[in-house]
C-alpha cells in the first residue's frame, strides 16, 4: 500500500509515452491525405472505444469494465479504481484519502480484521507485490491478480472489491493501531528529495490546492484525528458514480458481467451527495524563480519548466498530435545522447521534453546536472542544444530514424496482441476512466498509428517546439548541495545566462551516418559437430566446430521474442587487485563504444527500426553476452555478438565522457547518508577489500583504458568454453544458419580456464555497527547473518520458506501489532558456487526511539521459529504462493533463460524443476525450524544500523 509521489522532478527528466496537450495545426499534405483516405479516416473522426471489452454502468453509477485475455493462464487482475484522492480532503482530513486506502486491509465486512491478507495469502496471494493499493492527488486504486481456476477464489476476489467499494468496517481500534504504520511510511519518505519538494511544490503548483493536498497528509493530523473524520470521507467520497472495476484475464466476460451486476447493484449513493469538482491549476501567466540547497543534494540540478493547457484526446487529430510529440521527445534524446559522448560533455545529465504535469497542464521540461562547480556553463550548454533545435530543427534523416523505431513498435505490439499480459489492459481502462485517455482496441491502435506515422512531417515536428518553448509561464528551479549555496545564482543571472544564449551564435546541427557495414570483414563460416536432446527441458545441445555449445530451446510464450544468454569462466576474478577497477568497467565501456566499424552513436543509427538489444558483460567469475531480439533482428543480432567478440571499441571519447561524468556524480557522494552507512557496512564485512568497496572518484581514476580494453579482448579471446543459451520463438532450421555462421566462426584457443575462488568471506562473528549521518529524524536497520551453507533442494526450499514465513511473521509482529514499521521483511541468498554459502536479512526502518525496541521483536520472531517452528498455516502460505508462482514462470522466456543457463553454470540437475511441487510439498514446520537454528545463529548476527547525525 503505497501513495503516488506526486511529482518526480528532481535528478529526473519526465518520461512521457501517452501525453495530452493542445491541438496542433491539422494542415496536410495531398499524400498524407491520400494515406488517411485509404481507410476513410478523418482528423476530426472521433477515436473509436475498444470494441473487446464489455462495459457498461449500472443504475447506481457504477462503471465496469470486463475483458477475456487468456495470459496469464488460469489468472484474473481486478482492478477497483476510484475518482477519489486527496485532493477532495478538507482541512481537518489532511492524508485520510491515504489513510482510508490503509484501512480497507484493516477490515471489511465480510472480511474483518486481517482476515483479508491472510485469506488471500492461503490462496498464494502476494501481500504487497500482488495484492495492494495506492492513493494519488485525484485517485485511489485498490488491485488484486488472482487466480480464475478455483470458483471459490474468483468469488471472495469478487466480494473483496465488493467490500472495497462501499463495505469497510473503520474500526476504532484498528485505526489507532494503523496511525503509527502511516506515520512510519511518512517518517520514510523523508529525505533530501522531500525536504526540496517542501520548498519548490508551491511555485510549481502556482499556489493551487494541490501543494496543500500531500496525499501522504500532516503529522498533527494523522495522529489526532477523530474517527469520525476518516468515516466522514468514507461515506462522501467511497460512492459508485465515482467509482469502476475492471476485470481482465481467463474469464468469461458475459458470466462475469452478471456476477458484477448481482454484487455491485445494491451500492448506494449518500443522501447528501456531494460535487466532485476537478480541480485546476491555473495559470498565472508570469514567469517565476527558486534557488534552494539542502546538505545531502550530492549535485547541482536546473529545471524549466514551462506550463500550458491541455486537452483531451478524443480525435484522430488529437491522436496524431501525440505521434508527433512522442517524436519530438525521441528526437530531442539523441541529440543529448550524442552530445553526453563527447570527450569533455558539457555536463553529466541534461535533456527535455513534452509531457504530462498535472491536473489540467502539460510542461515543455528542460532539465541540466552540471558538473561540480559549472552550473553556469552546463545551463548555457542545456540551453545551447534546444537554441540549435530553434534555430535550426531537426534533420529529415533524424526523423526517419524516429519513424522506423515508432513503427517497429506498434508492429511488435500487434503481433504480441494475444500475449499481451491482462495488467496492460487494466491500466489501459483505469486510464479511460480516471483521466479521460483514449481506450483503443489493439486493431484500432495498430491501424492508426501505422496509417498516421507516414503523415509526420519534418516541419510538424519542429513547430512543437516553438509551439511550446516560451517565455511565459516558465518556472526555472536550480536545487544545489549547501555547500555551494551562496554562488546559487539569482534571478537576474540566469536570465542573463538565458539571453546570452539566445544573442549567440550557434551552428546547424550534422547528422552523421556511418555507411560502413557493422563488420570489418565477414566470418568463416563453421559447422554443427554434434547434437543432442535434452529431454528435460525439452531443448537441445549443440556443440560447434569451434567448441561453443548452444542450447536451443523454442517457445510459444511470445509470439515474437528472442532472449539469448552466454557465459564463460573466468571473470574479474583472474586478474590482480590492482587490474580490478578496470576489469570490472571493461566491458561497460566496450558497450558504450558500439562496436566492429561504427561507434555508439552510428550503431544506434544502425539499431533504429530494430527491435535488437545485446551486451557483453564481465562479472566476478564469468565473461559473456546478453541481450534479446526478434525474428527479423537475428542476423544483426548474431552480427552484433559476433563484432563483440572479434571488433570490441573503447573509443577514447567515450571512456573520457564516462570518467568525466562519473567522477562529477561522486564527487559529493558522501553528502548522501546511504552511501556513507554502505561503505561502512561493506568496511565491516570485507575490510579494505577493493573488489567489495562501493566506487568513489579515487577508484574511478584507477581505470586505465588501455588495460581495460586488453582485459576485454582477452576475456573474449576463446570461445571454445562458451555456452549459448536461446529461448524463444524460433524454429531450429531458421536459426541455424546464424549459428553456424556467426557462433562457429567465433575464435578458439582451446585454453583450459576456469574462474578463481577469491575467498572473500565475510567474518564468523556478528557485531553491532552504528553509522550516525543525516539530517531526518529515523532509523534505518539491516540485521545480517552469513555463513557456509549446504546447497541442495531440501536446504534451498527450506530456506525460501523460512524466507517467505518470517515476513509474515514481521509484517504481523513489528506492523500490525506494534504499528513500528511501515515496511519490514525477510531476504535469503545462497549460491552453490564458487562455495556453498548464504546470507539472509532482515531490513526495516522506524523512528529512532523505537528502534531498539523494534530489533528485539524481530529477533524474538527468529527465536519463536527456532523454539516452537512455524505455524502450518504459514507453510500453507508460502507452499501456496510458490506453486502459484511456478505456474506462472514456467511460461515466461526469462525463467527458462535463467533457468538453463545457471543450470549448466552450477552444476545443476536439468530435471529439479520437475521436482519442486514435490520439494514444496517437503516442507514442514519442523524442517523450517531445524535450517532456522542451523542458519540463523546469534554469534552471527550482524546489526547494522544508520541513525541521525548525533546532536
């Protein structure tokens, strides 16, 4: 259960999909008219509703929305979304919008109390990740995926939302208990970000009842309310016209439809039915200026924000508007990905663009991170680019690249149209409802946009920006660490900086394309030697002339999707401490150089229209590749894994940006009290140890590029030790071809390699570590223990259960009970190689005072295990979700990538997943409770634990 916090503005460029603003002028071309006339389509038509959903409102105002969509397999996603968030409270209400989301898990009629999560966690319901909420400015969203097999389970999902809806009990009692959990979750979200949103919500707000209206509320409030408040708004706002539910996943719609309007026709309307008005903010039509600075801001940042009206998409117009500012905003991302590869990059982040605000606004949103000490040469530089853009626009060139990638996605979303998970479509009819945003069906959606696309024009998308770019309305926000707060600039020198700019001469922007093929020269084709199948998993293995081995394994569970994962030994871990740092970023760099004859920005050029994704990667104890594709990208793709192997690049400009950047961002690092308690924490279990230190300016600078690059060709010298692993919608004689040519082809040595055991152990013996660092008045605590461990499935599943009932046994103890925490859980690793070992956690923050406290309850939750062993009703929860959860990933791509790969890496039976229903019917409240007292002893426990500077 979360709020929506509210606006992500500081260190983040607004990432804009699916926007709504004006209209732009609808002016076409006779072409682009003869491309819209091909299926009678008119920009003024209005935008048609997605015609596979079964919708409808009953009498008392209730919507819903229904839709059959078969994956998840056996799995339903109900959704109850409500026109209700904090922005309705009055004075005396302030975070109960919030608090009232809470409350519906705290009890309902028909389930009183906790019985809800518990209910649904015997069904294999996931508290939190599953089953959960969240409460913005304008709205309220209860969810809940479940599964549609059982008629029983289909029916209480159905009552939940139901008991959501109108039917919440607002005990007394439980609402005092949950005021210290929502005061924990408020106590946690306070930090720099928070501090400096306290500060900038009311100039970017304009003063309007938004920056008033937190959804998170006031500490006073939430602690001295009267029950009669929160009920108050419960009954005003909790009330069906206001309210929907959608229904997606493997249902019949029509039986459904019939179930909703039996349950929900009986909700009523209160007698006095209040307005729900949609609050604005309005414009003030002046510009404004905020310079502020906090001790733990680790960088500079400046923001402008220009503010304007949007409208509703309603049209095909409207429609096409938003291709052409999606276009706008890809177009505007290159151009800074171009210029942050620059040897010397004028800054360390910057961009902009055309998005979504809030309530009734859109921005055009410029956004710069200097590097320390040059906010007024990175400001001009920001201001420089969009100048050019001005100026000059973009290059037909550009736009074609931008056209290609926005058609290959809407190709690939179509042909996913019947893969397409039901959360998709959840959110697609949540956004209908709450905001008014256009519902397409999947055939609506496709056919609209690839008629639309070839009708962009160049100059269209260059009127966005002086369309948007003005010089009223504009707000200008510089955030600096405290350090620096008195060369902060004022009013009047930015706007100088800003003039100066504008008065300057700037030159057209040269979009440069590399028309050299992506190899230097082709491979020698090599050939299949020996095949065979593995039953198992129902795949096959390869092995190459060359050596490689490639495991095939086709799916059905896309349509057209492709991963394709590689490893060797070996690793960081055969090259000597003074080599790590350049070891451990060799192959980053690599990537950021592109690769064989064209460097990042021309590869990325290449990639446009390509749905192609592939990496290496150097970690501790193996080299390799990642990455996935499509049918149609194979060959780059193999072309793409062959040019890492043979063509690597450390383009010299590229490893001069990343230093320059990187060091600019750890520069003031230490500012952050989370990076002062990980490096204690790192101090404490690994000493001075580099291979284990978080990385600072000094570990930067010992990246030498030269020695990087050598490490790198040399970790993909030999391929004879590789293992490929590919998954997905492939057939073995279409894909062969590119094995052959691209994989048998790779280099082979034949040298006899593995990876190094390092021995980097952590100590035998627990201790207490306090870290004092920072201004917010709460604790955060990580309790740890490590050790040897036996690897083997009963141990494995053993400890995934004590995992899995610990968090309930600390959500119920340290949340419900003590109200201390807002958030608290369990967390176990262990791995096989390079020896059996484990860690296992438990993390939690609260108030300072409590803190102590709240540790020995946790530990007295380990000790009841190891005395008494868990409750059976908590192995019932944790084998329930798990076979819930299998069922699930056995039909996902990743899991078997995953899967097959760490197989062969580990050593590991092909076969054991066939055994893990039978594995989790294993488990016993005494075989938990053995591995909890083999594991969890207190010699080694660790309590790591970051408190306030002390005062």
């Amino acid at each position: 259960m979360k709020f929506i916090k509210p606006l992500a503005l500081v260190f983040l460029l607004p990432a804009t999909l699916y926007t709504v603003e004006a209209k732009m002028p609808t002016t076409l071309t006779a072409r682009a008219r003869a491309i819209l006339a091909q299926d009678s389509l008119t920009l003024n038509q209005k935008l048609p509703f997605d015609n596979e959903v079964v919708t409808g409102k009953l009498k008392n105002g209730f919507t819903y929305f229904i839709r059959k969509n078969a994956e998840p397999k056996g799995r339903v996603t109900m959704y109850l979304a409500m026109k209700a968030g904090s922005i309705l409270e009055n004075e005396k209400q302030l975070g109960l919008a919030h608090f009232l989301e809470h409350m519906n898990f705290n009890g309902l009629k028909h389930f009183p109390k906790n019985e809800l999560v518990n209910y649904l966690q015997k069904a294999g319901v996931r508290f939190g990740s599953d089953l959960n909420a969240y409460t913005g400015f304008d709205q309220t969203v209860y969810q809940l995926p479940i599964p549609s097999d059982e008629p029983e389970l289909l029916k209480n999902g159905l009552q939940v939302m139901r008991d959501w809806a109108q039917d919440a009990l607002l005990d007394g009692e439980e609402i005092d208990k949950e005021r210290g959990v929502i005061l924990e979750e408020k106590r946690g979200g306070r930090g720099v970000q928070q501090r400096l949103q306290d500060q900038y919500f009311p100039m970017l707000l304009n003063g309007s009842l938004y920056a008033r209206r937190l959804p998170i509320g006031t500490e006073e409030i939430l602690k001295t309310f009267p029950h009669t408040e929160i009920r108050k708004f419960h009954q005003d706002w909790y009330r069906p016209d206001l309210q929907a539910l959608i229904v997606v996943g493997d249902i019949d719609p029509q039986e459904m439809e019939q179930k909703v309007k039996t349950l929900f026709s009986d909700m009523t309307m209160p007698k006095k039915v209040l307005p729900r008005k949609e609050h604005r903010v309005d414009l003030l039509n002046k510009n404004q200026f905020l310079a502020i600075s906090d001790p733990e801001l680790p960088y500079t940042v400046a923001q402008i924000l220009i503010k304007n009206e949007k409208e509703k998409v309603t049209t095909v117009s409207d429609y096409r508007n938003e291709l052409l500012k999606n276009v706008f905003n890809q177009l505007v991302a290159g151009r800074f990905s171009e210029l942050m590869q620059q040897p010397n990059p004028p800054f360390m982040q910057a961009g902009g663009s055309i998005g979504d605000f809030l309530a009734n606004l859109n921005t055009f949103s410029l956004l710069v991170v200097p590097k320390p000490g040059e906010l007024e040469s990175g400001f001009k530089a920001m201001l420089t680019e969009f100048e050019r853009i001005q100026k000059y626009g973009f290059t037909q060139t550009e736009l074609e690249r931008a056209l290609a990638d926005m058609k290959k996605s809407n190709e690939m979303a179509y042909i996913e149209r019947d893969k397409q998970k039901s959360d998709s479509y959840v959110n697609r009819y949540l956004n209908y409802f709450i905001d008014d945003q256009p519902a397409l069906s999947n055939e609506d959606a496709y056919r609209l946009t690839k008629q639309l696309l070839p009708t962009l024009k160049l100059e269209e998308v260059n009127a966005l920006f002086k369309k948007y770019y003005t010089d009223l309305n504009r707000d200008i926000l510089i955030m600096g660490p405290e350090k620096d707060k008195a060369g902060l600039p004022n009013e009047q020198t930015v706007l100088a900086w800003v003039k100066s700019v504008e008065e300057g001469v700037v030159s057209a922007y040269e979009d440069k394309v590399s028309k050299l093929p992506l190899l230097s020269k082709e491979p020698v084709r090599g050939r299949l030697m020996a095949a065979k199948e593995i039953d198992a998993v129902h795949a096959k293995e390869l092995t190459l002339s060359n050596g490689v081995k490639v495991i095939l394994k086709p799916t059905d569970f896309k349509n057209d999707e492709i991963q394709i994962m590689a490893y060797s030994p070996g690793g960081t871990s055969l090259y000597p401490d003074a080599d790590y740092f350049s070891a451990s970023n060799a192959s980053s760099l690599v990537d950021a150089s592109g690769v064989g004859q064209m460097s990042n920005v021309e590869l990325s050029k290449y990639l446009a229209g390509k749905d192609i994704s592939i990496s290496p990667y150097i970690s501790e104890r193996y080299e390799g590749i990642s990455g996935s594709t499509d049918k149609e990208g194979l060959k780059s793709a193999f072309e793409l894994i062959y040019g890492y192997f043979t063509e690597p690049r450390l383009d010299q400009d590229i490893f001069q940006s990343t230093m320059t950047r990187t060091k600019g961002a750890l520069e003031n690092r230490l500012s952050n009290p989370n990076n002062v308690f990980s490096d204690k924490v790192k101090s404490v279990l690994y000493g001075n140890n580099v291979r284990r230190q978080n990385p600072t300016v000094e570990t930067i600078a010992k990246i030498d590029r030269d020695r990087a690059l050598a490490i790198y060709k040399e970790r993909f010298a030999d391929a004879s030790d590789f293992v490929f692993t590919i998954v997905g919608s492939f057939d073995e004689a279409q894909i062969m071809p590119f094995i052959e040519t691209y994989l048998a082809s790779l280099p082979a040595t034949k040298r006899a390699e593995n990876y190094k055991d390092l021995n980097i152990l952590e100590p035998t013996k627990g201790e207490r570590v306090v870290v004092h660092k920072g201004k917010e008045e709460k604790a955060s605590t990580q309790l740890a223990y490590y050790g040897d461990y036996s690897y083997n499935e009963d141990e494995n599943v053993n400890m995934e259960a004590l995992e899995s009932i610990l968090t309930i046994k600390l959500l119920e103890r340290l949340r419900e009970k003590e109200s201390g925490v807002y958030g608290v859980g369990a967390r176990a690793s262990f791995a096989k190689l390079p020896k059996p070992r484990y860690a296992f956690s438990i993390g939690f923050g609260s108030a300072v005072d409590k803190n102590d406290a709240l540790i020995a309850s946790a530990l007295d939750e380990v000790r009841k295990i190891q005395d008494h062993g868990p409750d059976q009703a908590d192995i019932e929860k944790f084998v329930a979700e798990q076979k819930r959860q299998n069922e699930l990933n056995l039909r996902e791509n990743g899991y078997w990538l995953n899967y097959i790969s760490g197989s062969y890496q580990n050593d590991l039976d092909l076969n054991r997943y066939t055994r893990r229903l039978e594995n989790l019917n294993k488990v016993t409240p005494k075989s938990v409770q053995d591995l909890a007292v083999k594991y969890l002893k207190k010699d080694r426990l660790f309590e790591f634990i970051l408190l306030p500077d002390a005062k």
